[in-house]
C-alpha cells in the first residue's frame, strides 16, 4: 500500500499544478518559462520525484520477493477460507 499511495500522490503532484499553469496561460513546447510559473513547476518537479522514488520502491520489492522468498501480504485473498 505504501507504493500504490506514493505513486497516486506523486501523479498527482506532478500532474495537477499543470491544469492550474494552463489556465494561468502559460505557454508550451519553449526552453524557458517566466518566472511567475516557477511555483507550480516546482511542485510538478517534486510529484516526479515521489512518482520516480516510488517505482524504484516498486521494483525493490519485486527484487526481495523474487530473491529471498519474502511475501508482503499476509493472507491469501483469492482463496475462500
């Protein structure tokens, strides 16, 4: 759940302030910005960051489930008890 909640939140991050800069006018597909869209580039900078943190939080768990045998959850939901 950790993984699920960090990646859902780092999409978020990094791809909502981009409604608000749209609305605010700010151009497109140009090597540099005004200064006046720094703040919501900056926090659409930092949802990427979450979001790449969380997939190598991801692929970390798949390296210990696959190396040493380790389940991260605890009962089996797909069989009826």
């Amino acid at each position: 759940q950790i993984h699920f909640w960090t990646f859902f939140v780092g999409v978020n991050l990094t791809f909502f302030p981009m409604h608000f800069l749209g609305l605010a006018g700010m151009p497109r597909r140009i090597p540099d910005y005004p200064d006046a869209y720094s703040g919501f580039n900056a926090l659409a900078s930092y949802g990427s960051i979450l979001s790449a943190i969380s997939g190598l939080f991801f692929f970390y768990i798949v390296y210990v489930s696959l190396v040493y045998g380790k389940t991260t959850v605890k009962k089996n939901f797909w069989k009826k008890n």
